[in-house]
C-alpha cells in the first residue's frame, strides 16, 4: 500500500485532492491525516484527553519502556514533572560548554583529515550521540569502569531499526520468536540496558551529586511526596533521552547544511552573524542571544524538513473533529511535514527563506501551522536543548567549513521515525581561511 511505501508522496497527494482532513484504510485501522492547525490544536490540545499515543509508538515502547515519549496518564504526568527541572533554563545553561567542547572536537577532528569526504549525515549522527551522552553522563563514559562510547553507536542504531520495522508492520511477530532481528535487537537492548544500568548504580553508590542530566534526574523528587524515580524508571527516561534527543538534532541539521549547500547568499550572512558575533569562537550560553539569524535559519530549516514528520494519537472514544465524526480507535496524524508545506499556510511554501521566521513575522500566522516539536501538554520536553546545540554546531561550523553536499537533488527522504537522508548524506568539507 503505497501510505506505508512512500507516506510524504501520498499523503501531499492526498491533501491536494481532499482536503485537510482525509481519511485512510490502512489494514484494519482506520486512519485520518490532519493538516489544518485548528483541527491539529483540537486533537493535541484541546481535548487531548480523548487521545492516547498510536501503535506506531508500540516500536520505541520496545526500547524505551514507560519513558516520557511513550508512557501515558498518571505515570506519564508525575514523569513529566520529575523531568522538567533537568530542561531548566539554568540547567540548560549548565550544559552550553559541554556541547561546545564536543563541537570542538569534531571539527578539529575534520581539520586533521587528509581526505575531504565526509557523510554529513553520519557525522551529525555521532557529534549528536557524543553530545547527548556527555550531557545526560558527564564524565562516567570517560572514567575507569565506565563505557566506551564507540559501543553505543552500532547498539542504538540496531535499536532504532527494530522500532522502525516495529512500528511500521501490521503484523508483528512476538520478540521471543527467533528470527535474525529479533535476535540481534536482544543483544543491542542488553547492551543498552547493561550501560545505562550500569552507570546508575555507580552513581547510586558513589553517592556523588553532579549537575549533569542524570545528576538532576536522580535528585527529582515529587513535590507531592510521591519519591523520586525508581532505577526501572531512570533507566527508561534515561534511554528515552538519549534516543529522542540525538537523531532528532541530527536530522535537522544535516538538512540545514544541505539547504545552506543550495543558498550561499543566506549561508553568507549566516557566517557573518556568526565570525561578527563570536571572532572564531564556540558559542557560550550567553552568546546565544546574538545569534538570532542563525536561529531563523534552523527554524526555517525544520519547517521545510521537519524531523518528526507525523505525530499520531489514536481516539480513545467517539470525537467531531471540525465537521467530521471520529470512531473510536481511529488513528489520528497530525502532519508537521504537511503543515509545514501547506500553500495556504505558507506562501510559496518551497522556498527556503529564513526571513519567514524574522521578528514581528510570527505573529500573522495561524496557531500550530508550524509545530516542529509537537503541541500540547506532549510537547517536546527537550525543543530548548535542541535548539540551543542545534545552534552551537551551525555557528561552530561555518566560521571554519562550508560543507558542498554532493547532488542535493537527488538525496531521497526516509521516512521513519525521524525524516531522515536516505542511504546519508555525502559531502565535501571546504576549509575556510
Ligand atoms: C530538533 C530536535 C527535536 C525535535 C524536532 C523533536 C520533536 C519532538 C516532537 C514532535 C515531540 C512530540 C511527539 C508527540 O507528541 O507524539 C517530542 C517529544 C519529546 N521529545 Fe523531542 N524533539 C527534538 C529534540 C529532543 C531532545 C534534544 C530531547 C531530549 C534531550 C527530546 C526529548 C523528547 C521527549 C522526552 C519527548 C516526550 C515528551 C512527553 O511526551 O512528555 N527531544 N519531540
């Protein structure tokens, strides 16, 4: 069925002839895509209760547990609370440098390199991983006892790629069935699991109080009196932060580099802002501020490549959504992708144009017609985060590479839980003098 072949071609299609609410059989589900605002805010605001979390999340239920991304209710709530101190401004601030220092590396890591050719797509990949790990661990992955980083890679991919197939088939086989992927995802998860658990119980028995990510996640505690979290559950927000936070981050900006690649007038002025700004160096959390250009140029970037494409709920009783009745058990889409491309939205809706997101611009447009990180009490608990390392990489960079995407045009998007380059993302690196 060509929703599940090539979802982004058939649900434009599908937008462009019916409208922006169309309905889909998909198997035995019954399947409604949104791309009107109004009708995206009724479903993850308004009566949000009605809606729980999609079986396409059934796939990252497998390797996050009752993390944030995939729990509901009252356990989702008391989760939620616990965790949003550690995206506190303050903290986020805390952890400007250590993203920085890993930038750093990475790009004097392309300095030494003879040969010019890199996979942007693959390198994002890694910065991102290394900076997700460092600030959730600090220096546990580093020290005696602790983990290899170069572990984690090949295990999180092989995670990610069973929640994929997961989430995509209608039919699953159970995990305990011994085919070559459930197999190969048993070992990941162990090795997985075995890290994470691992580091808590040192820091359990060190006793020691660190202001990284899971410093503050293990000092949460409930105002309600309700206690901290349990090891199962820093285990599983643990493993969920650090999946949702680095893929995500990735995505977003190979598909800025590449959209720089094709516009060298606004990868100019972004290299101004950044050379004018900070003379060479890594951003600060204070520099940040002074950065606004670039920040119009990531949010631009995410609008025309959105890296969560869908977010999908499924009715929990019969709803009227706008005009249209609603069963129970219907799976309900709200589409960043078609949002974000929507004419009626956003004129001439192709071009790449930062100036859309200038001051003073965003004040004209209708309520969730841009939505990169979601909407709702389910919103993004990390979209700060993001933004801010999304920023310290571009501004990083281009100061001293421009990156030459090999063929633009032909880089097929993949769909899957992020919107990823197909196959990556091959480039060239061109050193600045
Ligand atoms: C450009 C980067 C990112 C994008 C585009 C993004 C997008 C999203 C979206 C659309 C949702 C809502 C999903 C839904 O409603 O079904 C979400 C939820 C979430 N994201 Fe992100 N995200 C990004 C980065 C991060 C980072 C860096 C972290 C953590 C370090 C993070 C952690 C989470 C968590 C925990 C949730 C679940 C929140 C909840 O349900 O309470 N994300 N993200």
């Amino acid at each position: 069925m060509s929703l599940l072949r090539d979802p982004l071609t058939h649900l434009t299609d599908a937008r462009e002839r019916y409208g922006d609410a169309v309905t889909f059989r998909v198997g035995p589900f019954r399947f409604v895509a949104l791309a009107d605002p109004a009708l995206a805010q009724h479903v993850l605001v308004r009566n949000h209760r009605n809606y729980v979390k999609s079986r396409s999340y059934e796939g990252l239920r497998l390797v996050l547990g009752q993390g944030l991304v995939t729990s509901e209710g009252e356990h989702w709530r008391k989760q939620r609370k616990l965790a949003q101190p550690a995206f506190h401004r303050q903290r986020l601030a805390a952890l400007a440098d250590t993203m920085g220092a890993c930038v750093r590396e990475t790009v004097d890591g392309w300095e030494r390199r003879a040969d010019p050719a890199i996979d942007v797509h693959a390198e994002m990949m890694a910065l991102t991983l290394a900076i997700v790990a460092r600030t959730l661990f600090g220096t546990d992955l580093a020290e005696d006892g602790g983990t290899d980083l170069r572990a984690l890679g090949p295990a999180v991919t092989v995670a990610l790629h069973k929640a994929n197939e997961h989430a995509e088939s209608l039919i699953r086989l159970p995990l305990w069935w011994p085919t070559r992927s459930n197999r190969r995802f048993a070992k990941a998860k162990r090795l997985l699991d075995d890290i994470v658990q691992g580091i808590i119980e040192r820091r359990r028995r060190s006793g020691e109080v660190r202001d990284d990510l899971l410093g503050t996640l293990m000092a949460a505690t409930d105002e309600d009196g309700g206690g901290g979290m349990s090891d199962a559950q820093l285990r599983d927000e643990v493993m969920t932060l650090f999946l949702a936070g680095h893929e995500t981050i990735a995505t977003a900006t190979s598909w800025t580099f590449m959209l720089l690649h094709q516009h060298p007038e606004i990868a100019a002025r972004m290299r101004e802002e950044a050379t004018r700004v900070l003379g060479g160096r890594t951003p600060g959390f204070d520099d940040l501020p002074q950065l606004p250009y670039t920040g119009q140029v990531i949010d631009e970037a995410m609008r025309l490549y959105p890296p969560v494409w869908i977010v999908e709920r499924q009715a929990l009783a019969p709803d009227q959504i706008g005009p249209w009745h609603v069963p129970k058990g219907t799976i309900v889409a709200v589409s960043p992708w078609l949002m974000h491309r929507h004419p009626e939205l956003w004129p001439d809706p192709l071009r790449f144009d930062p100036e859309r997101f200038a001051p003073g611009q965003l004040g004209e447009r209708a309520k969730l017609a841009y939505l990169p990180f979601g909407a709702g009490p389910r919103v993004c608990i990390g979209n700060h985060f993001a933004l801010m390392e999304a920023k310290i990489i571009l501004a990083t960079v281009v100061q001293r590479f421009a990156i030459a995407v090999d063929d633009p045009a032909s880089i097929r998007l993949e769909p899957k839980v992020t919107l990823r380059p197909e196959g990556g993302m091959k480039g060239r690196l061109q050193r600045l003098a």
